[in-house]
C-alpha cells in the first residue's frame, strides 16, 4: 500500500459526494460495493453508460460556451446599434 494513501487510524474516512449519490440511489448496492467489495455484473453496460455520460457533458460544456459566445456577440451589436444612434441622431 502506497504510505501517503495511508490512512491514520484517527483521522475520519473521507465520504465522496460521488457515494453519498451511490447511496441515496440504492443502499444496497453501494454496500455491496463498498463494504463486501462485490463487482457488478454488467460492467460493459456500464462502462457505455460512463461513456455517454461522459459525451453528454462535453455537449453541455460546449452549449455553454456556445450561449456565452451568442450574448458576448448579441452585446457587441447592442453597443454598435448605440453608438450608430448617438453619432446619426
């Protein structure tokens, strides 16, 4: 075992957000996980599913940006028509 991933007996185990949502989801199967170190079965499944998952969010990331890109530029022409008003009228 790695000393720095060691743990102190008096230090308190660390909960990830991640396993809080494993158990919130379903208790038994993160104490199957967790606590009697059982696999799941259907590991390809999934692995497809972290996959999309992990597709979908690059999407969203990309939405995001693509929104804040479209007001930069919707901004950009309010301040161009403002300026047109103020020098034509």
């Amino acid at each position: 075992m790695n000393p720095r991933k060691r743990r102190k007996s008096a230090d308190p185990p660390v909960v990830r957000a991640s396993e809080i949502g494993a158990y919130a989801y379903c208790a038994r199967a993160w104490w199957l996980g967790h606590v009697q170190g059982v696999s799941p079965s259907e590991t390809a499944r999934l692995e497809a599913g972290t996959r999309f998952h992990r597709q979908h969010g690059r999407g969203a990331a990309q939405g995001v940006w693509a929104w804040r890109l479209a007001l930069f530029f919707f901004a950009l022409a309010l301040l161009a028509a403002l300026l047109a008003l103020l020098t034509l009228g």
